[in-house]
C-alpha cells in the first residue's frame, strides 16, 4: 500500500501533540483555545442562521 509521506508527518505530529495531555480530548481544546486568545489573528463568531431562512423539509 502506498504511503504518502506529507500524511504521515501531519499523522506524526498530530499524535505527538495529543499525547502531551495523554490523549484528553477536554486539555486538547482547552490548549487550543488558550492559543487562540493569544494569537494575532481577529476571531469571528458568525451570526446564528434563523429557522425561516432554512429550506422547508416538508414531505409530499
């Protein structure tokens, strides 16, 4: 099978990140959040979409 070697690094550092909070989902997010409060870049919080402006699901 073949590999390709960009995956497997992304694969590599990905996994070694997630075992510096033994692989807790909850200190994963936490870490990331903080990051994100320090970084440079401007957050967006989109607008919520309303019900009405929603295609209808009726059924025939």
């Amino acid at each position: 099978m073949w590999r390709d070697p960009v995956v497997e690094e992304v694969r590599a550092i990905r996994d070694a990140y997630s075992k510096r909070f033994d692989y807790d989902l909850h200190a994963i997010a936490g870490d990331l959040r903080k990051k994100e409060k320090c970084g440079n870049r401007e957050l967006v919080d989109p607008e919520p979409r309303k019900a009405e402006n929603l295609p209808s699901r009726r059924s025939a």
